[in-house]
C-alpha cells in the first residue's frame, strides 16, 4: 500500500472553484463554492490498482465534498507538506529523524485492518463453503494522516524506507527497487535522458569555450614592451 503515500506526496493538489444551483427561498441561485480536486486524486489510485472504495475508506467523502472553509484547504495542503518534508528528509540523510519515528508509530496506532470474506457470507458456512471463500484485507483509519503514517511504518516494517529516493530531475518521491540501490532518477525514458542530454549540451559548451579562449590566445600573442633592435 505504500503506492498510496508516495501518490499522495507526488499529486498536485488544487484548490478548484465551482458553481452550484441553491434553492434560496421559491428560487433558485448560483453560489460559488471551493473544493479539491480529490477525485482525480482518487482516480489515480484507482489506476495505480488500489482499492479506494468509499464504503471502504469513510472518510474519503470528506475530501469529495464542496467545502468552502478556507481553513479546511489551508490544513489539508499543509498535511500534504508535512509528508513531503518526512520523505525529503529521510530520502537525502537516509535516516529516520527520532521525532519522525515516535509520530509515525504514534498516529499509526489509530490504523485498524478489518478482514472480510468474498463473496459476503450469507448462510452457514461448511468445510466446502470454506474452500471457496477469499478473504481480503480492508485498512481503516478515522482520518488520511493516520492511513498515510501507517503506510510509512509498513515500509519501516519492511525495512524498505531506505529505499525511499526524490528524482534530482523533477522532485518526485519513489522507491529504489533495483539490485543496488543507486537509482537517482524516477523514470530511466525521461529524467534520467533529460539528465544526460543536459550534461552532454554542458560538456560542449564547456570544449567550445575553452576551444574559443586558445584560440583567442594564439590569435593575439603578448605584445612585450621595450626598443626595437635599431634602437
């Protein structure tokens, strides 16, 4: 799961003005209203093959919801630099800063996991029954921070936090899941060939330049003061 906080750091979240039809009275008026656009955040996720299923996740209704209070926006915005900040800062010292630690175990402990059969169980259930149930895994938190700090204590778990990496081309957070670890750029096909392309444009113009400069030396040699040999 932990595709999801690495989404969430990555995403960029807006601020989206819209309007809505109130019924004010025996009429109707337009009033302007502000939200976030969290459904194409969840959209994501769903792409990436997570489970976000509201009847799931609760609180995610609170997030798709017209909320003018700027305070809301304010508080959800900030969240979202909070944990880019904990993964910037475990990702460049590669190491765990002891109050990181103590709140990632902390708001992790409001994380609960609820198994549920499939398909739902609707009569006695016998030997054979049992053979054909699946049973999935459903996470539950009363709030985004607690899920999200409870993905970073999986990866602490899963002793793959050292594997956390920031893109030193575009800034985006992913994990190093090659044999030694020295991955530095998201994507090979984009960052890494910008990288490279800027590097080579450089090491050009660097020879030009230092083609250009003896040239320019060769071209006007020293001219020594003193008497010509007719003096």
């Amino acid at each position: 799961m932990h595709e999801e906080i690495l989404a969430f750091a990555n995403f960029q979240f807006e601020v989206l003005e819209t309007t809505m039809k109130v019924i004010v009275g025996e009429g109707v008026r337009d009033e302007t209203r502000y939200k976030l656009n969290w459904p194409q955040f969840v959209d994501r996720l769903r792409d990436a093959g997570l489970n976000v299923n509201p009847d799931d996740r609760p609180f995610f209704s609170r997030y798709q919801m017209p909320r003018p209070d700027d305070q809301f926006f304010r508080q959800f915005l900030g969240f979202q630099d909070e944990i880019k900040g904990l993964l910037a800062t475990i990702s460049e010292r590669r190491a765990i800063p002891l109050a990181t630690w103590e709140a990632v175990f902390r708001e992790a402990e409001r994380v609960g996991e609820v198994v549920v059969p499939y398909p739902p169980v609707k009569k006695d259930i016998t030997e054979q029954d049992l053979g054909r149930l699946a049973f999935q895994k459903s996470i539950t938190a009363e709030s985004y921070r607690a899920l999200l700090y409870g993905q970073l204590r999986g990866l602490i778990i899963n002793r793959r936090i050292f594997r956390l990496r920031k893109c030193l081309e575009c800034g985006t957070f992913f994990l190093d899941d090659t044999r030694r670890g020295n991955k530095r750029y998201c994507s090979a096909a984009t960052c890494a060939n910008r990288a490279k392309q800027r590097a080579f444009l450089l090491r050009n113009l660097n020879r030009r330049a230092k083609a250009a400069a003896n040239q320019g030396r060769l071209a006007f040699p020293e001219v020594v003061s003193g008497h010509g040999a007719g003096g």
